[in-house]
C-alpha cells in the first residue's frame, strides 16, 4: 500500500513539512478513520480516550499504565482491537494491542513498534514525501 | 484590482436585504454548516453550502432562489467561493484567492478543533469528536480522515512516550 505524506498545520514550525500519516480505522468504525503518525520511536499503539468512547471500546479492568507524554502523566489502558488501513487499491486489517490515553495532547494517533511495525515493512522515503506499507505475512508456528 | 463592497443592496425572490459582510459573518458564526454538495462559499475558515447562508441571514425559503443567486450575493460581499469536485482529490481553489491554498493553510483558522476531512476538503469542524462524529452520522457523511488541529508543538509533533 502506498501512501503520499500528508501536511498538517504546525504552529511551532517557520513552514509546514509534510509526515508520514496515514488514516486508521478501529473497529470498523468507518465513518471516521483516525489520522495516525507513523513513529518508529514510540514503543506501542497509542490513541486518545476519546476513540475508544467513539469504537464502544470497554475499558473497565483492562491493563493499566501511567506514562509520560510531553511532560505529563497520562493514564493508558489497553485493549486488543482490530485495525485497517487502506489504499486506493487495497487494505489490511490486524488485530492489536492499543494503548487508549487520558489525557491525550498528540493532535493524531501514534502508530510505534508493538502493534503496528510488527504487521508492516515500513518504507518511508521522505525525499519523495512517500510511505510503503507492505503486510508481513503471519508467522506460523 | 479594486477592493470588493462589504455592503449590498440586494434582490432576492422579489425581496429587498441590506447585506455587509460582517452581518453576514455574525449571522453563521454559531451555525453549523451543512455538507457541501457542490459549491461553497468560506466564511470565517468555514465552508457552507451558499443557499444555506442565504437563508439564514435572510430568512428566506431556499425554494425561493438558485444556488447561483445566492454565490453571486456572496461573491459580490467578499466572500472566498469554490466548487468541489469529486472526480479530483482536490478542491478547486476559491474564486477570489490569488493562488490555491493547502489544506495545512485551510486548517490553520481551525487550531484545536476537531475536523472530518474527505477529499482534501474540511467537511465538518466541531469542538470534540463526539459532536464531530453526530455530525456525520445526522448528515448520512463519511470522513476519510479525523483528527484534532494541532494548536501547539506538543499537539503537532506526537512527543512519543518510550
């Protein structure tokens, strides 16, 4: 799957400089794809809170955490959900750990190793301002 | 060129309106725009349908004049009109900008909203994504994209957690 990298305003920035984001849908939830960063530097799956309440996502004894994002202590919880993400000519679905974020600064999702770079080779070419999503096949054991 | 009139006196359906174009702002500012099948006008870094701003700052029946009628009202107030196509992945420019802008630049007006994107085109922004997501569901719309604008660095650049 391939995918041109996308713009977004940057308030801090002189210009604006294009990023690997790509749209997400949980759940099935197709009505509303989730802009998600793809970041190789993030260890998991992370959303905001709201796009579990949005999917019906229930969270109540789930896998807790308090992590640090931007300085400031959030509370995670995971669940496993399922993910696609699709091009003008094919998609893929996964199931995956996601970490659900409360508060949640990021304007987008992030999509790290656990949950995402485990699915897909990567490519990114930024000199091309071009992503490459290619689903690696499932380890049978 | 010269600078466009902010006050009109138009006909409408028979009917005379005094309009400016700060009225005309005033009149949708808590107005919540409705899909947009073809063209648009922006007001205030949001796009509506010209017949829906038409009858709200008139409070004429939209049976009561074309779409053409009320983007040429627009049009001569100052306002930014456009069409969107959807064979393209992009919106043509609007009529009076002097080059096409990014939908980045379009965002910029929105920083902290919540926005539905489909076709490089904003098509709803709301406060939270819940009342950005009734949206979609009471107008039958589909985003092809969701997300917050970013309003600062922390929001624009993701700051990873390890």
């Amino acid at each position: 799957m391939r995918f041109a990298f996308r713009e977004l305003p940057d308030p801090g920035a002189a210009s604006v400089r294009a990023r690997p984001i790509v749209d997400v849908v949980v759940e099935g939830l197709d009505i509303v794809p989730q802009a998600c960063l793809i970041d190789s530097g993030a260890t998991a799956v992370r959303f905001g809170l709201h796009v579990a309440e949005l999917c019906g996502i229930e969270l109540s004894g789930a896998d807790e955490r308090r992590i640090a994002v931007g300085g400031a202590l959030v509370r995670a919880r995971m669940a496993s959900v399922s993910l696609r993400v699709a091009d003008a000519v094919e998609s893929h679905s996964w199931e995956a750990p996601v970490w659900f974020c409360d508060p949640w600064a990021p304007a987008f999702g992030l999509l790290g190793l656990t949950g995402f770079f485990d699915h897909f080779e990567v490519i990114v070419a930024a000199y091309e301002e071009r992503l490459e999503l290619n689903p690696v096949p499932k380890l049978t054991l | 060129m010269a600078e466009k009139t902010n006050r009109r006196h138009v006909t409408i359906a028979g009917r005379g309106f005094d309009l400016t174009n700060r009225g005309v702002a005033r009149a949708v500012r808590g107005v919540d725009p409705e899909p947009i099948a073809s063209h648009y006008v922006v007001i205030e870094g949001r796009r509506f349908p010209p017949k829906q701003v038409i009858t709200q700052v008139t409070g004429l029946d939209r049976a009561d004049f074309t779409s053409h009628q009320a983007r040429r009202t627009l049009l001569r107030l100052g306002f930014p009109a456009g069409r969107r196509t959807r064979a393209s992945s992009t919106a043509r420019a609007p009529s009076s900008a002097a080059a096409p802008e990014g939908l980045a630049d379009r965002l910029r007006s929105l920083a902290g909203q919540w926005v539905a994107i489909r076709d490089d085109d904003v098509l709803h922004a709301a406060g939270s994504p819940h009342e950005l997501v009734s949206w979609l569901m009471r107008h039958g719309q589909t985003a092809q994209s969701m997300f917050r604008v970013p309003e600062d660095d922390v929001a624009a650049s993701g700051l990873a957690p390890l």
